[in-house]
C-alpha cells in the first residue's frame, strides 16, 4: 500500500472540511447581516426631525456636495452630520440636530450643534 497516496488523499480531505465549514460560517454571518438590514428597514427612526441628539462620531465620509460630513449612530441609526469644524476627530461626542431623512428613512442628515 501507498501511504504517500493516502496520506495526501486524507489532508485533501481535511482542507475539503475546513473550506465548507469556514464557507458556512461565512454564509451564516451574511444571513444575520441580511436579516439585521431588513429589521432596520421596517422600524420607525429613532429620531425626530428638529430633534437634537448626542453621538459619537465613528468616521467621516465626503458629502456629495464635497463637503466632509461625520457619521455616527443614534440607536444604531446612522446620522450623517454636515458643517462639523476641523477640530473634531472620529471617537469625539458631538450635538446635531436632524433635519431630513433618506428616502426609506434609513439614515438621517443632521446640522452640527456643538461638542458634547
């Protein structure tokens, strides 16, 4: 009997298994992050237009106008914040009020208020 023949067909195996089970593991976090965003879809926002909120800012993106914008989250809502002064880092509390809401009312925009 060939062991090399063996040996080999037995790791091929073994890479086999952890491939699927690192695929379904995979799979099975997609299937939460989906589940997760069609929750967020269907309930209210937890915010109310003219309303103002403290948060943490978590990181900043580009506004389509160009203008640099902070993102955070209020209940898990995203609230992007406009007019935020160059001093402010990712991780600082701030104050913004809302002003609208994306179209399926997943997100918001909000105007800076002020440090927290």
């Amino acid at each position: 009997m060939d062991y090399t023949v063996v040996g080999a067909g037995a790791g091929v195996a073994v890479l086999l298994v952890v491939v699927l089970v690192l695929w379904r593991r995979r799979s099975s976090s997609a299937r939460q992050s989906k589940q997760a965003h069609d929750a967020a879809q269907e309930r209210e926002p937890p915010v109310g237009l003219g309303e103002t909120y403290e948060f943490g800012v978590t990181e900043f993106a580009d506004h389509h106008s160009g203008d640099r914008v902070a993102v955070g989250k209020v209940e898990g809502f995203v609230v992007f914040t406009e007019d935020i002064p160059k001093r402010v880092s990712e991780g600082d509390v701030i104050r913004a009020t809302i002003t609208s809401f994306n179209r399926d009312k997943t997100s918001a925009d909000a105007i800076f208020e002020g440090a927290a």
